[in-house]
C-alpha cells in the first residue's frame, strides 16, 4: 500500500516552551506529552498522535541555512477546512506578526507564516474537487495575490475544502 498521507512532522528549535506557546495560540495546537526540551502537539481536530514534535536545541543555534546556502526543508504545510477559518487564521498570524504572504495558487488558497526561530510554514484551504472548473485548472501555472473576500464570494466561507482529495494533474 502506498504512502497515504503525512502524519507529523519534527522541528529543531531553540527554545520549546516559546515554539509550543507560538504553535498553540497561532494554529491552536495543544500538547499531547513533553518532556526536558521536547513537546509533542496536535492539532484541533486530527487523528494523529502528534502533529508536531519540537525539539530544544537552545538559544545559541545557528538560523538553518536551507534553502540560502544548503539542501533541506522549505516548509510544512496544514490545511484548514474553510475559507472562514482560513480567514481566522490570517487575522492571528498577523496579530503575531508572523504572517509574511499569502497566495492563490488557483486550487489552493495559502498563507505564508514564520515561527518563532524563522522556520517557515502554510495554512491552505483547497478548493473542493467537485467546484474545480477548467479554468482553475489552467490558472494553476500563475500564483496570485490572495483576495479571501472574492474566494468566500465565489465558493462560500463554509465550503468544505478539498481536504484529501486528488486534483487532476
């Protein structure tokens, strides 16, 4: 069988208790068991043991170099199930000041944010397999600035999105 989805990721970070306090009032996730400099999360609503694992490595730790001078991670991504939720989060990244883009990619609505130690990651709403139209599908190629009131005006704030589903390449 293969590889149906993933089921948590695990970050190095220089101090636990600032990355859990950020990942619980930014995404509301919440601690499922720690332990001297580790902390695993869920988020709301998952299924999974974790979502997230964190790691102390300390304050003294260097910024990671992927992406600039090296191979590695560019981000993680987590979906929500509504373009209201997704509003939701915008406005509290924003509060936290670590909201840094958002983007229509055409079948996905995404936000960009940084955590506490700079490491990046997406919040995205997809749109619905059943409300993709040929054009959506041939926008694909562009990315857009994001309008959340045009996409809540076109497809409804409630829409459940594409969660798990397969979009035609």
């Amino acid at each position: 069988m293969p590889v149906q989805r993933l089921n948590h990721a695990v970050l190095y970070v220089r101090d636990v208790e600032r990355s859990v306090a950020f990942y619980r009032e930014a995404l509301g996730f919440e601690v499922v068991m720690g332990m001297r400099g580790a902390a695993f999360l869920q988020a709301p609503g998952s299924t999974n043991d974790h979502d997230l694992g964190l790691f102390e490595i300390g304050a003294n730790a260097a910024p990671s170099p992927a992406g600039r001078t090296s191979v590695g991670l560019y981000h993680l991504a987590w979906e929500v199930d509504t373009l209201d939720e997704l509003e939701r989060v915008a406005a509290k990244l924003a509060e936290l000041g670590a909201l840094v883009g958002a983007s229509d990619h055409s079948t996905t609505k995404a936000l960009y944010a940084k955590d506490p130690d700079g490491l990046e990651f997406e919040v995205s709403w997809l749109v619905p397999a059943s409300l993709l139209t040929d054009e959506i599908l041939a926008s694909r190629a562009g990315i857009r600035p994001l309008d959340l009131s045009a996409d809540k005006e076109r497809f409804g704030g409630q829409t459940r999105g594409g969660v798990g589903v397969s979009i035609p390449v």
